[in-house]
C-alpha cells in the first residue's frame, strides 16, 4: 500500500474509534447526569418540608458537606470544574471514582439548604469522574484517558444545560487560555450529543429563551454602539466577579477557627443578610434569570439593581464556607441581572441586553468566548448571537489575564503592550509591560512629532517668503 492510502486507513480507523468510545461514554455519562438533575430537582421540589425556610438549614448543610468532601473525597471540594482541569493538566486526567457519588450527594445538600452555587460543574466533574473510570476499568492509556475526561466536562456541561455544541466546545476551551486541541473536537462533539440526547430521552425538559429579538435588515449601527459599551461594561463586570470570589474566599481562608465552625458561621452570615436583602439570593436562581430574560417588563422590574452583586457575595461565601457546586450558573444569573440593569439604563432592549450579559459574563470569567458564542445560537437564536459574538470578545479581552478557574494554562496575551509567561497556570500569571512594545510606540509618536515640527517648519517657512515678497 502506498502512503497516502495508510494514512486514510489509520484515520478512518482513528475516527471510528472515537466514534464508538465516545457514544459510549457520553451515552453513560448523559444517564449519570440525568441521574443527578432528577435528585436535585426532587429535593428543591422538597424544600417546602421543613416548617420554616428552608435556607435555616445552610448553616447545618455546609457543616455535613464539608464533613463528606473531607471525609471520603476532598478532590470533590469547590465548583467541580477548576479541580477536573486540574486533573487533566497535571495527573492526565485521572479522577477517583468516590468524586462521584460525594460530589452528588454535597451538592445536593447545599443546593437544597440554600447555598448559592450551580449545577453545571458537579455535572461535568461527575461526567469528567465517570470516563476516567471507565478509562481505568478498560486500561486506556494515559493519553485515551485525558481525551475521554475532556470528553467528560462536555457531555456534563451538555446534558446540564441542553446546549450541546457549546457544551463539546467549552469542555475542549476551558483548558487552555488561547488553543484549542483539535484532535479532541470529534469526540467532544458526539459525546456531547450523546450525553443530550440521553437526558433529554430519559425526560430532562430545557429551557430555551426567546428574548423577542429580531434584526433589522439594514445595518442598526446605534444598536452596533451600545453592544460595544456593553462589552466594555461586561468585561468590567466579569473582573469585579472574579476578584470578588476570590478575595471573599480567601479572607474566609485566612480565618484562624475550626473548619466545620467557619462553615456554620458562613451560613448564618447568608442567612442573617437574607433578612435585609430577601432570599432570591439562595440556591440556583433559575427564576430570577428567567425574570431577567422575559420581554415582559412587568416581571424583569422586580429585579433590584444590586442583584448581580449579591450574588457574588454570596456564591463567594457560600463556597468559601466550604458548600459544594458550581459557579457557572451563578455567573449566568450575575450576567442576566447586570445587563438587565444595562439594559434599563439605556432604556431599551432589556432583555436583549439580559441574554448578551448571560454569555459575555460566561466568556469574561471562564475565557471562553467561542462557547459563549454558541451558547447564545443555542439559547437564544442567531438574531442575538449575531450582536451578542462582539461584546462577548470584547468581554474575554477586557478581563485580562485572569479566571474563576486558575488552573486554565495562558497560551497567549490579550495585549500586545503585555509580557505572560506562556504556559503557566493563568493563578499563577505574571503580567508585566513589554518595554519594548512600548519603546516602539514612543519612537512612532517622536517620529510623528518631527513630522509636525518639520512640517509646521515649512509652513512658517513659506509664510516668511510671502510676507517678504509683499
């Protein structure tokens, strides 16, 4: 055989292989999933049991959660992502298989007492958790195994939230901040699916949102405008939610006492706030988002102003104190509620401006702008997406060199004025101004400066001859 026939031949068999390992496992991991979403809506469903509010028990659930991470599977503590790109960057991809069960039995005790946290990253740590045991159970290789868990985070992400292009595609872009892997495309993309098309075969209902958009033919460059502001205030956003996760849970660190008291004292702080501020701050916060994104202005109004904020704080505090979930869904209802409230500043298009601040938020905090772009086709429709693809790199651009997962790796620099060191954890990034790109940009404009001089020279040159010939 010639060469060019043995390289098909070993793609073709390459492509089925992948083809067949994928299904497989998203199959398995769209059942797990659907497992987990049934459990957490039977016990939100529940909630009602308990003869007061059920969030009196956030202090209690933080205790048993941190007591079940610590106990059984500490690789299950915090929103579930960051510790599956950890895996994957640094053990290959190898997860323990106790991640499972805790990680889906912690999240639903907080969800159900009220921690602000979200579905998606223990979906994609237990779809992550359940194609390394199935790597190991069959003895894949080190390298098959690290493909199949980035299959894994997907088909989790997939069957969450029913979006199951932006699902492949953010399980592959998560990783590394600036590269995409191509080789694992082909199998996120039908694990994705496969994961869907199980939940949703096994009776898992999505919730797909029409904002009532629809572009105008002609180009609407007002509305081009105020899409370009939005990314520049989204970009803004997505950065304070950052630092503010981030300094809340490491001040809660930094408190000398006893874990399973500063858990309990987290949770009486949240619910002590929910007496001043009301309790839509608990839980999912799937209604408020809906709120946000519904054209009927009637109901997006009984959004305050400062919600996006409080849901930071107490998704921060929440997670700081030890709860276990995700952030994603967080961050969908802080990008919902502030472009809501860009929305009505400018007046019009609330909630267009809802469903672009749901996605370039996501983009911003997680540097995943491609995903967040196809999340808006799914989510929303491609009248929005068409606008909502600028402020979201805008947004991506705007937050820097920074993340909610600090284990992604920088493979690029978001300025050319900037110096990174690729290939470090985007945690541990150090950012510093490139002298000489700034050396260059100095002679530019002393070069411009002489132009003028020499020009303005010439002029008053030749005023000089006229008023002697006068």
């Amino acid at each position: 055989m010639n060469k060019h026939t043995i390289e098909q031949a070993s793609i073709f068999l390459s492509v089925s292989k992948w083809l067949l390992l994928s299904s497989f496992v998203g199959i398995i991991i769209g059942a797990v999933v659907t497992l987990f979403l049934n459990i957490l809506q039977y016990s939100e469903q529940n909630q009602h049991i308990v003869p007061f509010p059920h969030y009196y028990l956030l202090p209690f659930g933080l205790v048993i959660t941190v007591w079940l991470v610590r106990t059984f599977a500490p690789d299950a503590k915090g929103h579930g992502t960051e510790k599956v790109i950890e895996a994957i960057h640094k053990k290959h991809g190898k997860i323990e298989v106790a991640v499972i069960p805790i990680k889906l039995l912690a999240t639903v005790i907080t969800i159900f007492t009220g921690g602000s946290v979200g579905k998606e990253g223990p979906g994609a740590q237990i779809g992550a958790g359940m194609a390394s045991f199935i790597s190991e159970l069959f003895h894949f290789s080190k390298e098959d195994r690290k493909k199949l868990v980035i299959c894994g985070i997907g088909a989790g992400f997939a069957a969450v939230f029913g979006t199951p292009v932006a699902g492949a595609i953010f399980g592959v872009e998560v990783l590394i901040v600036g590269l995409i892997k191509y080789d694992v495309l082909l199998p996120s993309f039908i694990a994705g699916f496969a994961a869907f098309s199980t939940a949703q075969y096994l009776g898992i209902d999505y919730t797909y949102f029409d904002v009532n958009f629809h572009q105008i033919v002609t180009l609407n460059m007002p509305l081009i405008i105020k899409v370009i502001i939005a990314g520049l205030f989204f970009g803004l956003i997505s950065d304070l939610t950052i630092t503010f996760l981030k300094r809340i849970e490491r001040a809660i660190s930094k408190i000398a006492l006893n874990i399973y008291i500063k858990a309990f004292t987290g949770g009486l702080i949240l619910v002590a706030l929910s007496f001043v501020f009301g309790d839509e701050y608990f839980g999912l916060g799937i209604a408020t988002i809906d709120k946000a994104l519904q054209p009927d202005l009637a109901l997006s109004s009984e959004i305050p102003w400062y919600a996006f904020i409080l849901k930071t704080i107490f998704t921060a505090i929440t997670l700081g104190s030890g709860g276990s979930g995700g952030i994603v869904t967080p961050i969908f209802y802080i990008g919902a509620t502030s472009g809501h409230l860009f929305g009505t500043i400018m007046g019009d298009h609330i909630a267009f401006f809802a469903a672009i601040g749901f996605v370039s938020v996501l983009a911003g905090t997680t540097n995943s702008p491609i995903a967040a772009t196809i999340m808006a086709m799914e989510l929303f429709g491609i009248e929005v997406a068409h606008y909502a693809a600028i402020s979201i790199v805008i947004s991506f651009f705007m937050t820097g060199h920074r993340s909610v997962f600090p284990s992604q790796i920088l493979a690029m620099r978001k300025s050319d004025m900037l110096d990174i060191d690729n290939g470090d954890n985007i945690g541990n990034a150090d950012v510093k101004i490139n002298t000489s790109e700034i050396e260059r940009i100095n002679k530019f404009r002393d070069r411009l400066q002489r132009k003028r001089k020499i020009r303005k020279s010439k002029i008053l040159h030749e005023d000089d001859k006229l008023n002697k010939n006068k």
